[in-house]
C-alpha cells in the first residue's frame, strides 16, 4: 500500500531543487517568474540569503509589517517575541506600534494599522489549507506457487471478489504478514 502526500504550492516553490525552485531562482527571467507568481497566487518573496523564498498570503495576513524610520526599509515579521527580542523591542510597544497608538518607538513604526491585542497575542489568525494525503488502496503480489506477479488495485475488493480475509490481505501488502493464501508480496530484488 502507497501513501503520497500531495504538495501545495508552497512546498513546491520552496523546496529546493524542484522545478518551480529553480525558475524562481536560477533562472534568467526568474524576476518576471516571481512577480506572475505573486499576481497569482498572491503573498510575495523574500531574499533569505542567496535563495529567494515565497511568503504565502495566509502568512501575510497572520504577520506584521514595520518599517525604519531613518531608512524606510520594510521588515516583515511574524513572531512579535522572536523580532522584538532580535531588535531591542518589546512585543507590548510593538502592538502600540500597530494598534496606532504609538507613532515611532526605537526607530520603528508601523506600515499598516490593524487591530492587535494590547498584551502579547496579536489577532484573528488565518487557517492555512490542510494538506491532503493519498493513499492507494493497491499493492503488487506474487503468487508463491505460479511466480505470477500482479497488480492489485483495491485490496478488499479483490477480497471480496475471491472470498478472503482482506484484513490478512492488507498485513501482507504492509509487510506484516509474510504471505497469505499463496500470496506474497511482491520484492523484485527476490531471485
């Protein structure tokens, strides 16, 4: 029995080495590919040293934007403990910052105002998208007598169908159970 995880785009853009990784990164027109994957998808890359990494919109919406005071650069953030104790602040004076109530503290202030609690603890957190994992309901057998290999795509069915144990079946196809009913799975390595 087969399981596969499907990949979100976020696993795939940030995974190193795959393709998508590759016209984000190593690529001549890799700054067009980012900015149509950012009108597509939304959220936006960052430069985490050499490698640029996509920053998905739920992770946007969950994070924080401050910015320099003296040199205007944009730093996004989304742990307000981790980014204040990196930067000398205090995560209670950074949600002055983005309540409003505060203009500057320590040569920061807030890019966008949004609602935040006055203690440590932020807001409404958005849900990322559950990832789905397939499994396949098939494993290839060999018959032990005839040397027969087969494919078998729905272990109870095929139970079913030739009236056997499916639950022996599956331990068999998990590798439990040795062989059952003449069956074995099937190792290609075996001579």
């Amino acid at each position: 029995m087969e399981i596969h995880k499907l990949k979100t785009v976020e696993d795939d853009v940030n995974r190193r080495g795959s393709k998508l990784w590759t016209k984000m990164n190593d690529n001549s027109k890799a700054a067009s590919a980012r900015a149509a994957f950012v009108a597509q998808y939304g959220g936006f890359f960052k430069k985490e040293g050499r490698y640029w990494v996509w920053v998905s919109q739920v992770d946007v919406n969950n994070g924080y934007w401050l910015k320099r005071v003296d040199s205007e650069e944009k730093v996004f953030f989304s742990n307000m403990t981790e980014f204040g104790e990196k930067n000398g602040l205090t995560p209670v004076k950074i949600c002055e910052l983005l309540n409003g109530k505060r203009k500057t503290y320590k040569g920061w202030t807030a890019v966008e105002l949004r609602a935040v609690k006055d203690t440590v603890g932020s807001h409404e957190k958005d849900k990322k998208q559950e990832v789905k994992v397939k499994s396949y309901n098939g494993a290839t057998f060999q018959n032990i007598d005839t040397k027969e290999i087969f494919y078998i795509e729905n272990i109870s069915e095929y139970a079913k169908l030739h009236n056997i144990n499916k639950s022996n079946l599956y331990k068999v196809a998990v590798g439990k159970m040795k062989s059952y009913k003449g069956l074995k799975l099937y190792n290609p390595l075996d001579v």
